[in-house]
C-alpha cells in the first residue's frame, strides 16, 4: 500500500542519507512524467476527448501552436496560407 511505500522512506532516508538524492529524483521523474501525459491526453490535437468534434485537428490554424517546444517561432504572427473548408 501507499503508506508502506511512505513507511519506507522514512525508514531508510535518516540512516542512510546517500539515498535522499534517488528519492528526490526518482520523485521529480514521476512528477514530470505524469504532467507530461496529463499535457499529452489534455492538449494534444491527436486526442478527442468530444464526440461532438470528433476530428479537432481539422480546426487547427497555422496560428495554433501544437508543439511542447519551439524555438524562435511566434505563432501569433503567422499568416494564414490554406483556406477555409
């Protein structure tokens, strides 16, 4: 259970401090790994989550930005060059 696993930090972290840095990692790892698929399963154009559009990536503009990551890109300030269906 979750409190055994609470139990056992506890445990082992003031005997042995050499394990505070993997507990602290092993914790940042889960945490970023889970807002990363809360990100994906949120946000993601791939994902509908509404029955009522089933195919939202039709609706994405070259002005939506879609990417985690863009370097030196404003989305903003691009213009539209396909039209509208």
């Amino acid at each position: 259970s979750l409190r055994h696993v609470g139990g056992l930090c506890r445990k082992h972290a003031p005997p042995e401090p050499s394990l505070i840095p993997l507990f602290v990692f092993i914790g940042t790892g889960a945490t970023g790994a889970t807002l990363y698929l809360l990100r994906l399963a949120l946000f993601n154009p791939d994902v509908c989550w509404d029955r009522n559009n089933p195919e939202p990536w039709n609706k994405l503009g070259p002005n939506d930005q879609y990417k985690f990551y863009s370097v030196n890109v404003d989305y903003s300030k691009l213009k539209k060059e396909r039209p509208d269906f």
